[in-house]
C-alpha cells in the first residue's frame, strides 16, 4: 500500500509540473505577443569609452603604486584636466566606435542600419566614426547593403575610419573601402576581391535511383545552372557572364572609393596579410583598433554606441521552453531517485 501511494503520489507530482509548465509558456506566449505588439524590438545603449580607459589606468596605479603615490598622480591628472577645461573654448571634439561582426548573411547589419542613424542624428559635420570591422564576406546583397549604409556616414560628412584587427576579406573589404581611412593590423587579412558560386549536380544520383526531375521556366535565363538537372554550355556561359558582372560592378565601387588603387593587381580574388596590404594600397596605416582609439580618447571624447536587437518571437519562445523543460526533467529525475531510496 505504501508503494502504491509513493507511485501515485510521484504521478500528481509529475502531473501538476506538466500543468505548471503550460501554464508558464502561455503567459509566456501572451507576454512575449503584447511586447511585439508594442513595437519594442530593441535598444541603444551608449558609453563612454574614455571613463573605461580611465578605469583601466586607475587601477594599474591602484595596483602598482603606493597609496601616497597613487593619490598624487590622480591629483596631478586632476589638475591637467583642470588646466585643459580652461584653455578650450569649446567642447572636446566627439568620435563614435561601431563593432561589426560579419558572417555569411551579414546579419549584424539590422543593427548597424539602427546605429548609424543615431549617430547621424546627433553628430556634427567633421566628426569622426570609427569602425571595428571583422568579416570574412558572404552574400553579395546583403553586404552591398552593408556598404551602402556606411556610404551614409560620408554623405552627411562624417569622417570614417575602418579598422581591421582580424580580417577585411570580400564583402568585407568591400564596406571597409568606403572608410576614407582604412588602419590594420599587421597581421590582418585584409582583400579578396572577388566572386565565387559553386553548387552540387545531383543528375547522375537521380538517374542511378530512377527519379526523374522536370523544371518548367518562362523567360529564358529564369534560371541556368540547376542542382538537379542536366546543365548546358549555354547555362554555364550565362552563369559565367553574371559572375563577371558582378566581379565588376565589385571593382567600381572600391573604385569610387580608392581611386588609385591598382584594381588590375589586386581585383584577382587573392587576399593578403596588413603588412603588405599596406604596401598595395590597399590599407593606409599599420596599427591596432586598441592603439588608435587610445592616441584619439586624448583629445576626443568617444562613444561606443550599440543597438541591441532583441531575439525574435520564435527564438525567445524555443529558448525558454528549453530551459523550462530542462528545469523539470532535472526535479523530476530527481524525485525519481529519491522514490526509490529505502525506505525504514
């Protein structure tokens, strides 16, 4: 009897975790609606880089020096600040830091559109954005859009500066171009001027299987090469025309930007480490990301500026499903162990 009641009592247990989590995604799924509804998909933030540089040399004092001495360099510096507040006429210049991290879709770019019309809105004419670039490339439109919102920056008169610490490689190089200064490190990858497409043919493998394939089009060049159909010379000549195109259309626009580079040397698809981009053109000045902003937070005040999107519905929903499910397996295989200890 008293296994019985054991078992019946872990079914209710079981059963009422079922109902809670159900509960719990509803109101979920209800909450989660009203805010989309609500329009809120996202937030800037805004910080000052100089008051984090700060932070860091008053610590190293803190740490290094002797209290006595740590307390008359910050009076020192204190006193220079002073001095430096008194002899301008006018407010420190400003300089805005945007991070983009590209992949294949360069998916950052929902947020990039977002921060560069903040700045826009607030920044004078002359002042200065600086962009932390990495991005190996990807799809064509989707970093052509890329490109062409960094163009804005310079349409309203923004000094653009781009700096490469890992790699600037095809649509990569592409947006970095369109800085009118271009700094990277030693060691970064920095070209790849160029197109590439490839796709499988699964022809043979749907013969071998007795599957027959049909793909009916109007207009004549609706589509050319296939994935599963027999490719022409013809198709493959117009595939090839595209791609050049587009390998053209690439060299006009780093044209438009660095008009004396030598797109003959470089357009060819290859990349090439910072050291000897620079010595092609292809780059203006060797330095880190770190050293630059260091030299300008002296006489500039700067502003790393961040627009957070938030996850979709979908995804918000599938994560905390997740985690809510993982939380009852984890009470529920344990109340399953502790059922079938011994019991006195």
């Amino acid at each position: 009897m008293a296994e019985l009641i054991g078992e019946y009592s872990l079914f209710l247990i079981k059963l009422l975790s079922i109902a809670v989590v159900i509960v719990f995604l509803l109101g979920t799924t209800i909450s989660l609606l009203r805010r989309q509804q609500s329009g809120e998909h996202g937030h800037l933030q805004v910080r000052r880089l100089n008051t984090r540089l700060r932070e860091l040399q008053e610590t190293m004092e803190h740490s290094l020096l002797d209290r006595r001495s740590a307390k008359t360099r910050r009076k020192q510096r204190q006193r220079e600040e002073k001095q430096r507040r008194k002899g301008r006429t006018s407010p420190r210049p400003r300089a805005y830091v945007l991070d983009f991290e590209g992949d294949m879709r360069a998916s950052q770019l929902a947020s990039l559109r977002h921060e560069i019309t903040a700045i826009i809105s607030v920044a004078s004419q002359g002042e200065e954005v600086i962009l932390r670039l990495e991005s190996p490339g990807g799809l064509v439109h989707s970093y052509g859009l890329a490109s062409s919102q960094l163009v804005r920056l310079r349409e309203h008169k923004l000094r653009l500066t781009v700096a490469v610490d890992k790699v600037a490689a095809s649509g990569g190089y592409m947006m970095a171009c369109v800085g009118e200064r271009i700094i990277s490190a030693p060691f970064a990858i920095v070209g790849s001027i160029g197109v590439v497409a490839q796709l499988p043919n699964f022809r043979r493998l749907l013969q071998r299987n007795h599957v027959d394939f049909e793909q009916h089009t109007a207009g004549e060049y609706k589509r050319t090469l296939t994935m599963f159909g027999r490719n022409t010379d013809s198709a493959r000549r117009k595939f090839r025309e595209d791609l050049d195109d587009t390998h053209q259309l690439f060299k006009d626009f780093i044209n438009r930007y660095r008009p004396d580079l030598d797109l003959e040397r470089v357009a060819t698809g290859e990349y090439w480490f910072g050291t000897r981009a620079r010595e092609l053109g292809l780059t203006d000045e060797i330095s880190t990301s770190d050293e630059y902003l260091l030299k300008l937070s002296r006489d500039h005040d700067i502003y790393e500026i961040r627009y957070r999107l938030k996850p979709a519905l979908a995804e918000r929903l599938a994560g905390t499903a997740t985690t809510v499910w993982q939380r009852v397996g984890d009470t529920l295989r344990g109340e399953e162990r502790h059922s079938r200890l011994p019991e006195a």
